[in-house]
C-alpha cells in the first residue's frame, strides 16, 4: 500500500470531535453466482478454474445440481473476473434450461439459436443468431450453445476465455478436443453413469484405446493429460434416497462414492401405510429383457403407486406420479433391463401412443367425410323438395335434419 505524507505547507485539519461513520462496504459475497461459494464443493470447482488449471473434470452423481453448479460458475466467472464464458450443452432442450437459470441471475448470457422461428422461451436471456453473436465490449459475458453449434462458430469471433461442457459424458473425445480451439480453459461437468456418445460410424480400429476418438471426453482426457487435469467431484445427491443411493452407488459410480442428502419423503397406499424406497416384484416373461411383459408390470405398478385417479388427485399429484414413475424404472432396473433396454420402451411407449393418436385423426376425419355425404345427400333433397312444393311443414322437418347434421359435424349432442 503506497502512504503519502502530508505536504508541509498544508496545515493538517483540525480533528472534529466527532468522527463521520464510515459507510459500510458491501459484503463480498453479493454477485452474481456467489451462492457457489455456500458449499466447500462447488467452491473448490470455481477455486480449480481460477487458479488456472487448463482442464477441470467434475464427475457428478444423479440429482447433485450438476446444471446450478454450471449456471453459478459462469455467473461468478463474467461477473467477477470479467472472463468471457461459453457454455457448450449436448442438447437445445438442456441449452435452453441452462439459459433460463442464467436469466434468473445475470443480465449478460446470450442464448446462441438459429435465426428461424419460433424463438426458444429461454425466460429473460435474450436468443441471438447471426451477426448478434459476439461478446458485448471488455466485460464478462456469457454464450450458450450446443456443441454442434460451438463447433460450426468462428475461434476468432466467439473464442471464449473458458469453456463449461454440460453433460460433458455425452460428448465425445473428438468434439471435445475440437471444442478446445474455443477457449483457453474447458471444464467438464456431467454425470459418468450415463449412456456413452452414441456413434454411428465404425470405430473398431480403436478398440482398446484409451484415447479412442469415440469415448466419452472426460474419460478420454484425463488419460491423455491426467496431471494436467484437475478434478473436483460432486459427493452428494439430492434426488435419490437413502436405499437407492446405497444400490446404485457401488453399481453404476464406483469410482465415485456419493451418498443422499435428500430430505425423507414417501408414497403411501391407499391406507396410508407407507411403501418402502425399493421393492422387488417377479415377473413372468418369454421375450427376455424385452418383453412387453415388464413394460405392462412397470405401467401397472406405476398406476398402483399414484394410488388416485385425476378427479381425486392431491394437491401434490405431480410429485407422487413423478416418484411413482421412477419406482417403475428402478424396478424394471432390478428386473434385469438395461438402460438402452428401458429408453427402447419408453420409445415403443411413444410410438403406440402416437399410432393412437394417428388413428384417433383417421377416426375423426372418415366421420368428418361421412357428415359431409349425409349433409351433401340432404342439401340435394332439400332442394328436390323447394322445386316440387310438397309442403311447409315437409320443408321444416328436412330443416330441423340439417339443423341436427351441422351439430353432428361440430361434435355437439
């Protein structure tokens, strides 16, 4: 600290019996993104970046407040380190979640979108596309985006002074390294016990590689620059009970032990009798792991466990139905069914579901041209009957059948 003496030829002032208070400084944990700092975890995520470690890796369980952690990191970093942060998400869908935390936050994110409508409802981060993407003047900012869409951006533009990969698991190593040309440092957050990148092409030649192009980017990384890598993992989950937790925990993540934080909560039957956090249930197949059998089961229970019908429901219907349908997953899991067995379901289930819909859309459009033949077949004879005069009260009665036929075809009664 530099201290100046006072210049002699200025007398110093008079000291005033009563000092003016100081005025109180701001506490330093008001900005943007300052609630990282209230978990010793995530504060040693924002710690890894800003000692300028070129590449952190933050495995993370499910239910961990893996997009919070994202969405406070870059807040703190634009805000208060004044660095240009990119975020580089899998899919528009966790892109456009991940913007909308942001808007709850900073005025500086940027959505990255196509020009083309519709606009994405992002909450109050702004979509920009073309000529609008850019980082506005000296200070911090933010820009989110899919990776596809990092990838087809210009270094020289948009470069960034760190790069966040969400669900970083789910990106491979190939567009991982690519997306290092974006920025000087890259952070991977995501969860290690989801699906592998899905990979179209042949990638036998890298069979045994541990730096295989195909891998997930974390994975592949750390084996290429392991000391150069730091690591920061998240231990808790705020999803998951106690039970699940401690099954899936040595199955799915052991390398990464992790335990529940979340409050207690239950499902009751219809007696009020509490339901255990796990269950098994047997279930007679022929089909293997893929019958519609467990499919039917996991429904049925799934019904059971939200115990109400609609008109009854509780005020808390949505949450039970929710925990209700992830019971059903994780009985299905129990059951033998993998995780690439369960999204072929889900996907069967959507795909009978539309067939419904597609013929429920037939169903409605053959009634619709049957109306019309009635509707076509009277207006004729109603015209027959205007030629030849048979009658007022003849003329009223083909009136009221026209009358019923336009109600017919408005689906009234």
């Amino acid at each position: 600290m530099r201290i100046l003496a006072p210049r002699p030829d200025i007398p110093n002032p008079a000291p005033s019996s009563a000092p003016a208070p100081r005025p109180t400084p701001p506490p330093l944990t008001q900005w943007p993104g300052s609630q990282i700092m209230s978990d010793p975890i995530t504060a040693r995520v924002l710690f890894s970046v800003w000692s300028g470690d070129p590449a952190v890796v933050v495995p993370s369980p499910p239910g961990a407040g893996k997009t919070r952690l994202v969405a406070l990191l870059a807040a703190a970093l634009a805000h208060r380190g004044d660095l240009r942060v990119g975020i580089a998400a899998q899919t528009r869908e966790q892109a456009v979640e991940i913007a909308r935390r942001l808007g709850t936050l900073t005025d500086r994110a940027a959505l990255m979108w196509k020009a083309k409508p519709p606009k994405p409802d992002s909450g109050q981060t702004p979509a920009v596309s073309g000529q609008k993407v850019r980082w506005p003047g000296e200070v911090g900012a933010i820009l989110i985006g899919t990776t596809a869409r990092w990838l087809f951006s210009d270094p020289d533009r948009v470069g960034a002074d760190v790069l966040i990969v969400d669900e970083s698991w789910q990106c491979t190593y190939a567009d991982l390294g690519a997306l290092g040309a974006m920025a000087r440092q890259v952070v991977c957050v995501g969860d290690p016990g989801q699906i592998d990148p899905v990979v179209t092409g042949d990638v036998s030649r890298w069979d045994g590689s541990d730096t295989a192009p195909n891998l997930p980017g974390p994975i592949a990384l750390q084996a290429a620059h392991g000391a150069a890598v730091g690591v920061v993992r998240l231990r808790h989950t705020w999803r998951l009970g106690a039970d699940t937790t401690a099954l899936i925990q040595p199955l799915f993540y052991p390398d990464l032990p992790f335990t529940s934080r979340r409050p207690p909560e239950h499902l009751t039957d219809a007696g009020g009798v509490l339901l255990p956090e796990l269950a098994h249930r047997p279930v007679t197949v022929s089909g293997g792991p893929s019958d519609p059998a467990l499919e039917t089961a996991c429904a049925q229970r799934a019904r059971e466990l939200a115990g109400v019908g609609l008109a009854e429901a509780p005020e808390d219907y949505d949450d039970q139905t929710t925990r209700a349908l992830g019971h059903a997953r994780y009985l299905a899991t129990l059951e033998g069914i993998g995780v690439a067995e369960i999204a072929a379901l889900e996907r069967n289930a959507l795909a009978r579901e539309k067939f419904a819909f597609e013929q429920r859309k037939f169903d409605l459009l053959g009634r619709e041209r049957r109306c019309q033949a009635v509707l076509t077949q009277a207006q004729a004879l109603v015209a027959e009957v205007r030629e030849q005069g048979r009658g007022e009260r003849f003329q009223q009665l083909i009136d009221i059948a026209l009358e019923e036929i336009e109600k017919m075809k408005r689906g009234e009664e």
